[in-house]
C-alpha cells in the first residue's frame, strides 16, 4: 500500500512524465505504455514515451505506437516511468536515468519482474513478480486512481495481459486475469483486432523462417529442450527481419518431448540472443539466464552471447 500512495502522489503532482520501456520491446511492454502514457494525457499532464528499439510491426495497430520515440531527446519533464524494464541494463538509457537521479528528479518502476537492481536506485518501486503482466499493475493503478479507461487505453492493457499469457494459454492466466480481460472487453477492448495481429498475422516470410528453425531443431531427451537456431542470411533469405523471430520459440516448446526451448539467432550486430521458454514448473529460466549475463521470467527469459552461428548442411555450430 506504500508503494502505491508515494505513486498516486508522484502522478498527481507532477505535470510532465517520461515513460520508459524495455529494449526489444514486447506486446507488455509497448502496451502498458501507450495505456498509462494515455491516462496521464486524459488528465491534462504531458507524456513522453521512448523506447530504444523500435516498435515490432505486429504491435502498430495499438493507437500511439508510431508516436514512440527512440531517444529521450531535449525533453523537459518532472518525473521518469519505468514499465516491464526487467533490470536497468534493459532500459537501454542507464545514463539518462543516473542523470535524472543526480538531478533529484524521481524515478518510478513499474514492473512485474523478480525482484533486479532496478529496485535499489528508483524512488517508488510498484512491482509484482506473482502479477501475470506490467499491464495488469498498470490496470489496477487506472482502477486505484479511478482514472477513465477509455476504449484505446483498454485495447493497450488487453495487448499486454494477451501477449504475456500467451492469448490466455499459459498458467500465468489467473481467475483475476479473466476478470479483469472481461472488464477490459466491457470498456471496448478489441479482442479480435489483437489476436488477428499478435496470433493470426503470420507473414509468408515468417513461415519460411519457422520452417528453416524446425529444419535444424534439435532434441536434447536427457534435459528434456528443444534448441534450434535463425542465422542473419536466413532473414535475409527470407526476406525477413528480427522482429519476425518473434514466436518461434513458444512453437518450438509445442513439441511434447520438450520441458524447455532454447532459440538461438544473430542480430544486426554481431551478436546471439538467446531466447528461452517453459510451460514447467520445475524449471526457473530466470536463474539460468542470468548465469549467462541475462534475465527475464521465470518461464520466459533471454540473454545475449557473442559469437556467430556456423550452419554446415543440417548441422550447427557456435563459433
């Protein structure tokens, strides 16, 4: 309850906000964003959203997306919101942030992640790792605050809950989690405008590509995981791009051999990003990315590695 009072009283005194969203952002992420970034703009205050990368195509149907900025810029504002950061590295503006703390201007975290060094350094801390989404955190402060939840701002938390239930299929989705979907569907939420993008909008690049990574998957029967791998010249033969990566992962944990999937693919500079998921219980993927410089959820997580993917006729290699 704590928490929650120093929050309400940050959003009714301060007029000009910066909101902040994880790198690679997700359905969450963006949509916890532009749904609290709107609230604020209903109550006369004025909103900045940036994110470092830019918003993945199957997410700029949410009103706002194109307006996200990728840099902070000469902006002017009172108080800094973190949404579904993770940890600070995540951000991608760890200097920004550090510059706003030496200037006194406080930092507000919201996020549903286990508990990371965010933690230590922001000002009001509303979290709840046991929550399905950030979006669900952020419903509940609309919902504390008494905050309108107008028809966009709705269709912006059901894309968050959505994406990071897996469209109400994984155990994160709670009797409360249908409750609030339903109160969300009540306030106009397009149910079927998100699905048809974030489950259904499959391109015939995106086919090549899951077909390539099913090609090369692998089944490790000892550790019960699936691991396959997505090279740079594969998006390029498909003509495809990273954000079409996206998915292919849970596709892989389909398999019912497989407790874990692990996905491996390179990005634009020169890296390997790991991508790992579960539907266990006794499996925690936070712990393990974290031992290899990464984070996330307990049963969704990544990290990144350097390195290169060697493809040799159907084998593979990390070099």
């Amino acid at each position: 309850m704590g928490s929650f009072n120093k929050l309400k009283k940050l959003l009714e005194e301060k007029s000009k906000f910066l909101l902040i969203c994880h790198v690679e952002p997700d359905g969450d992420a963006i949509g916890s964003m532009l749904a609290l970034g709107e609230a604020l703009k209903n109550k006369e205050k004025r909103t900045h959203s940036v994110c470092k990368d830019v918003v993945p195509t199957i997410l700029l149907y949410l009103d706002g997306a194109l307006q996200i900025k990728n840099e902070i810029g000469q902006q002017d504002f009172e108080a800094m919101i973190l949404l579904d950061n993770g940890d600070f590295k995540r951000t991608g503006f760890v200097q920004e942030i550090n510059i706003a703390k030496k200037a006194n201007i406080p930092v507000i975290n919201i996020d549903h992640h286990p508990k990371n060094d965010l933690w230590k350094i922001v000002d009001v801390n509303y979290a709840n790792e046991k929550l399905s989404s950030t979006s669900e955190l952020v419903y509940n402060v609309l919902i504390g605050l008494d905050y309108e939840i107008t028809p966009t701002i709705a269709t912006a938390l059901l894309t968050g809950i959505f994406y990071d239930t897996g469209g109400f299929r994984h155990q994160n989705t709670s009797g409360i989690v249908l409750d609030i979907a339903s109160d969300l569907l009540r306030k106009g939420a397009k149910l079927q405008k998100i699905s048809e993008n974030i489950s259904n909008h499959k391109s015939v690049s995106v086919f090549k590509l899951w077909g390539i990574a099913l090609s090369r998957l692998r089944l490790n029967k000892d550790l019960g995981m699936s691991i396959s791998v997505i090279t740079q010249k594969d998006l390029h033969d498909c003509d495809a791009d990273e954000d079409d990566v996206s998915g292919l992962v849970n596709l892989l944990n389909s398999a019912p051999e497989s407790k874990v999937a692990l996905l491996l693919y390179e990005t634009k500079d020169a890296k390997i990003k790991g991508s790992l998921r579960t539907d266990g219980e006794d499996v925690d993927l936070a712990k393990l990315a974290q031992i290899l410089g990464g984070g996330g959820h307990k049963k969704a997580s990544g990290f990144t590695l350097d390195g290169k993917i060697k493809i040799e006729g159907n084998s593979w290699s990390i070099i």
